[in-house]
C-alpha cells in the first residue's frame, strides 16, 4: 500500500518521493512473474528511455519497477485481452467506482451469484466499463485457480473455485495499483504491432505465453486464439526487429528446444521458477526458465 504521510503522522510536507511503495498485481495471472523478480533484477537495463510491456498480465514487472522508481517518464502497457486491458483502464481511471462495484461483489458472493455473473457475457446487456471491470476482477478473485479461459464465442468458462471465504476486494491493493497507473498508456495491442511503435533506447520486457515443455501439459488458452509455434516464430522475428532498432529486449519463456533455437544469436540466461511439477513428491519444485535478452 501507498504509505501515505497523514497514516504515519508525518508533517505535510513530507517528501513523498522517499516513501516506500507496495504496488502488485490486482489480478492473480497464471505465469505470474512476481516470484522472480529477485532473479530478474540483474537483468534489468540500468537506463532507458521508454518502459513497454507488451503481455501485461497482472504486470508484476511494471508494479516493481514502479515500486523501485525506475520507471521512466513514458511507460506503456499492452495486453491482447480485451477484459483485462478495460479492467486496467478502469482501476487506473476510476478506482472509487470499481471499489463500490466490488464491494456488492464481495457482499454478494455465493454459488448462484457466481454464475450469474460468470453468465452476463451471454446476455444481451450492454454493461459499463466499471461493471465489465469489476466483474473480471470478481471473477478472477473466485474462480478455479484464477484461469483466464473462454470458449470458441469468448464467454467465460471457468468453473467456480473452492475457496471458504475469497477476498473480492483488496481495496489497498486497487488504490495503489491504480496510483502507479496514474499517466501510463494502457492499450489493446498484438504484440505484432510494435515493429511501428519502437524507439531506440526503448525497454520491452516480454512475458508471451510459454512454449509448452511437453504437448499435452499446456496451457495457452488466455484468450480465444491460443499461442502456438507459429506465435513464438513470429515474436522471435518481433524481439530481432527491435534488438536491430537499438531497442533493450528481455523476454522470458521456458527452457525448450524451440526457444534456444529462436534466440540462439542472443544471450540467454536461466532462472529457477517455483512451478507445481508432478513428478515432484510435494508436487511442487524448481524448473529452470530462460531470460533471453539482446544487451
Ligand atoms: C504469461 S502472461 C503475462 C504474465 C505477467 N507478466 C504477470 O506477471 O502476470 C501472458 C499475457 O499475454 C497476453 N497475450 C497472449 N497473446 C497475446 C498477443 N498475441 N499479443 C499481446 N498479448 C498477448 C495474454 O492475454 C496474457 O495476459
């Protein structure tokens, strides 16, 4: 949370500038990045000019380097997730709102009421955009692991989780987020249209979809078009464009034959990743995944 100098009995005049900040992602996202930003921080370019992340997801990336203040004074972020790009807009743009939406959410919740909400993208019903906002962000919050997944005509089609008591509304956690958002473009975007919109000195951290280390235990289904090969071939051919345009490229994927063959003209680092492995006795271990970067 934004420790604000009223809570701490600071004088007025405080400078904000030496606060600490808590921002993190409003959403729970599968592939979430947060665990390994540690590992990430020798990785970051030390200077640049304009920050982009062109698969935001929760956008633990960005939260964190806004957090460490070393965003610059143009950041831009890109999702191809229609639902996800409003519910940023909506936090960054009219977080009182979304926070009363949420509430009624949260007062609400139940069995019935979750798939009552879950149902509205099948009916007719022009909502606004804090009640689409509010209603990924309920759903998010409740559903079976937090998975983002739709069906072939894009309705929502995950089942309710089986949580005791889910917290719908983190409103700290809304208000930071929607603090740190403050003068950040948000955009729907393919990553395929950067190749008009870099700059020299430009930092993009990519976060695609992961290569699937084995065909039957992936999962890649965010929005309707999946990301298959052909995907992570074409944004191979995005990360050496921008490279070429004098751009700072990192990206992150797993460690698979067809990802060090991509990148295999770049620098390519690995780190180790919590992940829930089967074979694992606790069904929990470490997978080494790579950080392919162009500096
Ligand atoms: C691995 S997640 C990003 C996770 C994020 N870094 C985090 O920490 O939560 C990948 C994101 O890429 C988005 N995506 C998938 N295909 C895309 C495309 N063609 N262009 C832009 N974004 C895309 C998905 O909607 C999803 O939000």
């Amino acid at each position: 949370m934004i420790t604000d100098s009223l809570q701490l009995n600071l004088p007025v005049d405080f400078p904000r500038s030496v606060l600490p900040r808590d921002a993190r992602p409003f959403v729970k996202w599968v592939g979430g990045k947060q665990q390994l930003l540690a590992q990430f921080e020798a990785y970051f370019p030390t200077t640049f000019r304009r920050y982009c992340e062109p698969f935001l997801g929760g956008g633990a990336v960005f939260f964190h380097l806004w957090n460490a203040r070393r965003l610059p004074r143009q950041a831009f972020l890109f999702d191809n997730n229609a639902e996800l790009v409003n519910a940023y807009l909506v936090v960054r743009d009219k977080v009182d709102e979304l926070v009363e939406t949420l509430t009624i959410h949260q007062q609400r919740h139940n069995k019935k009421y979750y798939y009552r909400v879950r149902r509205l993208d099948r009916e007719e019903l022009e909502l606004s955009e804090v009640e689409r906002a509010a209603r990924t962000i309920y759903l998010n919050r409740t559903c079976y692991n937090g998975l983002y997944r739709v069906n072939s005509k894009g309705e929502f089609n995950v089942p309710m989780g089986s949580y005791i008591n889910p917290q719908v509304l983190h409103e700290n956690v809304l208000r930071t987020a929607s603090s740190a958002l403050q003068g950040v473009n948000i955009e729907l975007r393919d990553f395929r249209s950067l190749v008009d919109f870099v700059q020299a000195k430009d930092f993009f951290y990519f976060d695609p979809p992961y290569d699937p280390l084995s065909k039957t235990a992936s999962f890649t289904g965010y929005t309707r078009d999946s990301f298959g090969e052909e995907d992570q071939r074409e944004l191979a051919k995005v990360f050496a464009l921008l490279a070429e345009k004098g751009a700072f490229v990192m990206l992150s994927n797993s460690n698979t034959p067809l990802v060090s063959e991509l990148y295999r003209k770049f620098r390519i680092e690995t780190v180790q990743a919590r992940r829930a492995i089967n074979s694992d006795a606790n069904g929990r271990g470490c997978l080494p995944e790579v950080v392919v970067l162009n500096y």
